[in-house]
C-alpha cells in the first residue's frame, strides 16, 4: 500500500472542516466501531486514518512459556482484532494460532510435563478472568464463570495447579488447588481476607505451598500452608516488612527471593524457611525485577532494571559469578527456564518491536523466534531514548525519558506531549512505542515519559515518597520541575507542550493541568481518578484495601478531608484548557463514573471537553480497533490544540 503522508495544513484543515459539519454525508470519514461513543468528537478524516496506517499494523510478540514435550514455545500475539496464543516450533518457524476467541486471552501456563495447557480469559476487559483447559481447539471452562480468579503454581508432577478466587463473596481472595483435568477435584486450601493473596511455589516434595500476601508495592508477607493439614506458618517476619518477587524453590528445597529486606534495591538470595531472615547472593546497583531457576540447581537467569532499561545476566550458582548476555537498550519482559537449560524470554525497544527470545546459558547467544511485522516501516529509524536527570523542587533527583524528532527533518524548537505512566507504582521504560511513533517521525512532535516520586526501579525510598493523601501533591510538583528542564531546552518548544497519562498517570494528567495551566495547551487523561474519595469507594472490593494503603483511607475524617483536597474535581473549575477524556465502560479499577463526573463539571464551566468511551473495554483498550480509533480522535485533539488546527 503506497503511504500518503498529507501536509500538515492539509490534515488540520480537514480535520476543522468535519468538525463544522459532521452531517455531511459527502465527507470521507472512518467508520466508527459500534462500541465507542465519541462525545464532542469530530469524525476522523479518513485521509488521517490512510496516514497513520502503516504506524498501526505492528504487531507484537511476547513469550508465554516452554511446551516440555515438543520443545516448542508458546507466544502472545495479534493475528486479528485481539491477543490470541500462538505456538512456534522454532527459531523463525510460523506462528501458529491455537486460540480462535472473541476476547483477548490474559495469559497462559503449561503444566510442566507439556501435556496440559491452561488459559485466563476475562470478559470485555473486567478482569474478572476465568481459567479454562485447551482442548481440541476449545477452550473447557474450570472455574464458576462469575468470580475473579488467577492462575498459581504448578505443582512439578503436573498433577494440581493452584488458583486464587473470589468466588465465596466476591470480595476476599480465596486459594483451591485443583487438577484441571477434572474440575470436580477443586478443593480450597486456605481462606483468607483481602485481594492479594496468591500460591507461589510448591517445595520440592509437594507437600507444603508458599503463599504470598501482596499488601502494598513495599509489603509482602509470605507463609507456607501443608497441603495435608492446612497448618500455616508465617516465614516472613511481621516486623521487618519487605517486598518480594520471583519467590521460587530450587530442587535442593532452599527458597530464592528477590527482596529489598536490608537494601534500597531489591536483590537476588536466599530466605531462612525457620527463621525468615534473607541472605543476599547477588547484589546489583538497581533492582533485580525477576528471575528463574534452571532444573538442575545449576544457574539462575535474572534481570536488572537499570534506570529503565533492562539487563540479562546468569548467575552460576555454584562459583557464584554472573555473566551479562548482550542486549541492545530496551525491555526485557517475561522469561523462563526451559526443562532443556534454553532460557526464553520477550524483548522489546523503540526500534524493534517487542518478539520471542532464547539465550543459549553456556555461550550466552541470543536467537530470535519471532519477528514482528511493523507495517512496512523500517523500526530502526525510530527515536530511541535520551535520558533527561533533573533536581525537584525540593532536590530529589529524579529522571525521564526523551524521544526527539529527526533534527534533519523537523529542525528547530519541537512541541512536546508529556505522557505521565501509571502505576503509581509504575515506571517509564525503554520498551516500543508503537502508534506513538507516528507523532514522532511525521508530525514532529517531542515525547517525554517522566519517573516522578514513588516510581518503581529507583528503590524503596524513592517508591515511598508519595505515600498517602498528605504526600501525593508532591509528585505533581514534580511535573514542574520537570517542565522548567524541558522549557530550557532548545530543542522543545516551550510555548507548545501537552500533558497526558492514564490511570494514576490520569490523575497527575489532571492535576497537573490544573496546577501548569499556564504551561500546558492541553490535556489527554485515560482511564483516569479524578476524586479519589469516590474512586476508593466504586473500585472493585478485591482491590479497594490495595489502593487505601498507597493513597489514603477515606473512611478516616481526615485523611477524606485531604484525598477530597488535591482530587482534581475540587478544582476542575480552574481548568482552563481543553480536556479529552478516555475510559472503558467495563473498567473495574477506575469506574467509567470518574471519567462521566469530570466531563460534566468541564462543560458546565463552559470549557471545550472530548469524551471517548468504550462500551466493551476495561482499564483500558485492548481490542485493535477500538486502539486504532482513540489514538486517531487523540492525535486530532493534538493536531488542533497543540499545533495549531484553528
């Protein structure tokens, strides 16, 4: 397909006319998907969508784990509309579909002989998954079909498979064991109170299960429960709280953990079963974010986050040396140890999409299984990441990430869109960015992804300093001392700048319009808070303790007092700029009535406000149609009010 990139004047022009007279039948527009309600936004020129095309047909590719009997893999990847399981025999071979759904498909485990495979599918994105057995082609469902349920360890001789759910009261995070075989086997191993509670590992002699609470991005509490009895035993000790990952026994039955206990970053040894006390092995300058143990004992495969950017290293358990596989910059994502010592994982980078890996552990070499298609484009000329350091507003330094137009092609200042993650205990990292590359590469535009306070990957200190209502302001603050870096420098076009972000990401896109209004031209907040009283109160009960213990508790009078105070709906009457706003109909973290609330009380303030809601998504847009259609209405809401369509 030939590409037609029209003049920039051309698309605003058309984009404005629609706009005027969205009733004109004569006017080429794209077909709206019939889920999406697209309030106060124009049509989109379908000579936008013929533009950005190329930019849309990428795919992905992301490793799911080993078939032990065929030595193939299985791999996350998008032949249609939505993420479907696929197998790959070989380096290079074709990917062949196994999973024909509607929906896209949440994950997907092999029991470890290879002769059963288990999926997590939810239902228009409302994560409330269900697990099912392939079969055939079909997918037999194991679960009750209403209550949230996650998949856990398998036991090694692949006879059980443990799951958590919250099918006793919809609210409390339950732990079964069953074989999946036969889903009459199900049986409950522990009942528990709260939404993080999960089976990790199986000891080697399948007699025991270590269970994992997750309490908080700072908290986790680990116990043991015997299979037999149900007697429980707490491992972790109750007054020194640590975070945990990984969390796996070796087959001499010692339990390795990645953990910040004793440390600001989290690092790679063993926890005393008897006295709970850690003894590191493997100490890194940045987090250790994850790891597998081989088979045999042998070597450990572990990845460091290093300031967003990952590293691979094995580590020789024995003589206790580490060896670094060379990675281009990027992300490592999911990877496993295969029976036979191949360690799989997912890769990915601004210049290569994200595909199916395996490291040979002795020689280190790096093969390729997938290679992901990027419509037509050439990937490496795609930005990659400059790294931008700054001192806050009260000296904590902290960083971002910068992705800078082609000089040669758009010389001179560049608008910039500021798109905050997540989280808030997420990070910005150097993965692909996909639709976003055509603001990049043919609009000019700047794009900068800020780690603010309470950021993962910077240590526990750092993660922390956000901490609850009377904190939380301190990270928009942040946003400033970022825009006073970016305003100073040459290449950004200080009076041209857009913020955006989704989820928590959404709320900082809010409060930080409202406080840098003055800075920004606009605003594009997805999935986002904007009360966090009535965010704490219509979030999903299996997640609402979760999101009390890093924001507040509204049921305390003063700390409502102040989750009230920084919300963003407190004081949307000082929005001054215009607004879009995104959300999933389904949504189960930020329920689409934060999104509905905001755009009310903009518009009663007279103030420009588009509204973008999708009727069969959730946190959100994981169908590619209705991802294709938001970015476009999102890349018309830049055209017009950030370079300038009126």
């Amino acid at each position: 397909m030939r590409l037609l990139v029209p003049t920039l004047a051309a698309l605003l022009a058309s984009t404005s006319a629609f706009a005027q007279d969205a009733a004109d039948a004569s006017v080429d527009v794209v077909v709206k998907p019939a889920a999406i309600t697209a309030d106060g936004i124009p049509p989109v020129p379908a000579e936008l969508a013929e533009a950005t095309r190329p930019y849309f047909e990428y795919r992905t590719a992301g490793f799911s784990g080993w078939n032990a009997q065929d030595r193939s893999m299985i791999i996350g990847t998008r032949f249609g509309d939505t993420n479907q399981i696929h197998r790959v025999a070989a380096p290079g071979g074709a990917r062949t579909q196994l999973t024909f759904e509607e929906e896209p498909i949440g994950g997907a485990s092999y029991s470890p002989d290879g002769s059963l495979l288990l999926i997590e599918k939810d239902i228009g994105g409302n994560e409330f998954d269900q697990l099912y057995r392939y079969d055939n082609g079909r997918l037999v469902l194991l679960t009750d079909g209403t209550s949230r349920n996650g998949l856990g360890a398998w036991m090694e001789d692949g006879s059980m498979v443990a799951f958590s759910s919250t099918k006793r009261n919809g609210r409390d995070t339950d732990l079964y064991l069953m074989d999946p075989r036969d889903p009459a086997t199900t049986r409950l191993l522990a009942e528990r109170e709260g939404g993080g509670w999960f089976v990790a590992d199986f000891t080697p002699d399948g007699r025991q299960a270590l269970v994992g609470n997750y309490i908080s991005v700072q908290q986790m509490d680990l116990y043991l429960i015997d299979l037999a009895t149900g007697a429980e035993r707490r491992v972790t000790d109750p007054a020194s709280p640590a975070s945990f990952s990984g969390i796996q026994f070796d087959p001499a039955g010692r339990l390795w953990v990645t953990t910040d206990a004793g440390s600001d970053f989290k690092q790679l040894g063993t926890l005393n079963l008897a006295t709970g006390a850690f003894t590191p092995v493997v100490e890194e300058a940045w987090d250790i974010a994850g790891f597998d143990i081989s088979e045999d004992g042998s070597f450990i495969a572990y990845g460091v986050n290093a300031a967003g950017l990952s590293q691979l290293k094995v580590l020789d358990v024995a003589s206790g040396t580490s060896r670094a596989v060379d990675l281009p910059p990027g992300v490592l994502g999911n990877f496993e140890i295969a029976p036979w010592g191949e360690i799989g994982l997912t890769f990915s980078s601004n210049q290569a999409a994200s595909d199916a890996y395996s490291v040979n552990p002795q020689t280190l070499a790096l093969t390729r299984w997938t290679q992901s298609e990027t419509g037509g484009l050439d990937p490496a000329r795609n930005a990659l990441p400059e790294l931008v350091e700054i001192a806050s507003f009260d000296g904590e330094r902290m960083s971002g990430l910068l992705y800078r137009p082609d000089p040669a092609r758009f010389p001179g200042p560049r608008p910039l869109v500021m798109s905050i993650h997540g989280g808030p205990e997420g990070q910005s990292t150097a993965g692909f960015l996909g639709r976003n590359n055509y603001m990049i590469n043919e609009l000019g535009v700047a794009l900068f992804l800020p780690n603010v306070r309470g950021s993962t990957g910077f240590g526990k200190r750092f993660v922390s300093l956000d901490n609850g209502p009377f904190q939380r302001e301190n990270s928009v603050q942040d946003i400033g001392a970022f825009l006073d870096a970016l305003e100073a420098d040459p290449g950004i076009d200080a009076d041209r700048m857009m913020v955006s972000g989704g989820s928590y990401g959404g709320y900082m896109c809010y409060a930080s319009a409202i406080r840098y209004g003055d800075r920004f031209d606009a605003a594009s907040c997805v999935v986002a808070i904007s009360n966090f009283v009535t965010f704490l109160e219509n979030t999903e009960s299996y997640r609402r303790d979760l999101r009390r213990v890093e924001y507040g508790d509204e049921r305390d009078p003063a700390q409502r007092a102040q989750l009230m105070a920084i919300s963003p709906l407190t004081r949307i009457e000082e929005l001054d700029i215009p607004l879009m706003v995104a959300t999933g109909a389904n949504d189960p973290r930020v329920p689409a009535s934060e999104a509905d609330q905001v755009i009310t009380a903009v518009r009663a303030n007279g103030r420009e406000a588009w509204h973008f809601l999708a009727a069969n998504e959730g946190h959100g847009f994981a169908r590619k149609e209705n991802a294709d259609y938001y970015t476009w209405a999102n890349l018309m809401f830049i055209q017009r009010h950030l370079l300038g369509a009126d």
